[in-house]
C-alpha cells in the first residue's frame, strides 16, 4: 500500500499533458479497433499502438530522471512519437481504413498536446 508520503513520485500524473496524452492513446487504440480492413497489416497497427503510447510514457520517464535536461529531452521524444502517430494515421487515410473527419479529430488533439509540449519545454529551457 502507497503511504501519503509517496503520493507524488508519481507526480507525472498531475501533468495536463501528460493527462491528454493518455487519453489521444486510448482514443488511437479504441479507433484501431474499428479500423476498416479485411486484410489486417499487423506491422503496422502494432506500430501505431507502440507510438501513441509512447507519448504519455516518454512523459513520465522524463519526469522521473534526474535532472531537467533530460526531462526535456523525452519531452522532444514524446513529441517526435506525436509526430509519429499522426504520420501512421494519415497512412491509415490513405488507405481506406479510416475516414478524413476522424484523421483531422486525431490531429487536432495531436496539436493541442504539440502545442503543450512545446510550452513545456520553452517554460523549462528558461
């Protein structure tokens, strides 16, 4: 059982973007469910799970390293999986799997955590 005192080394979690993060991966996962296609390319539906997670856990990890300059570096890796995931949906699109309306909701949300992430980084980097 966690005592009170241990309540925030897992502060990460109080972190807006961190929050966002979590829920654009299990908004990604829940629409990979739906995906239109009888033909499953495996690779790649993997590989857009692993980046959309990878965002909120790239997060956390920088949060729990020592020292700011590296927290900042897993928040560009964070972004660069953001950047990642959008790529693969927009791969998804074009395929017929997934429809232009739900490709831009994605993209919108990828953008206000872009957009968070950049803030973050700018406000540390001070």
């Amino acid at each position: 059982m966690l005592k009170s005192s241990d309540d925030n080394l897992f502060s990460f979690q109080d972190l807006k973007v961190w929050q966002k993060a979590v829920d654009f991966a299990e908004k990604v996962i829940r629409a990979i469910d739906q995906l239109d296609s009888t033909r499953r390319h495996y690779r790649l539906i993997e590989q857009l799970e692993a980046a959309s997670t990878s965002v909120a856990m790239n997060i956390a990890e920088g949060k729990g390293r020592q020292t700011t300059k590296e927290f900042i570096q897993f928040l560009y890796i964070a972004r660069g999986s953001l950047f990642e995931v959008v790529t693969l949906l927009m791969i998804v699109q074009r395929v017929g799997w997934m429809n232009e309306n739900t490709t831009m909701e994605f993209k919108k949300l990828a953008l206000e955590i872009t957009k968070m992430l950049n803030s973050m980084i700018k406000s540390m980097r001070k």
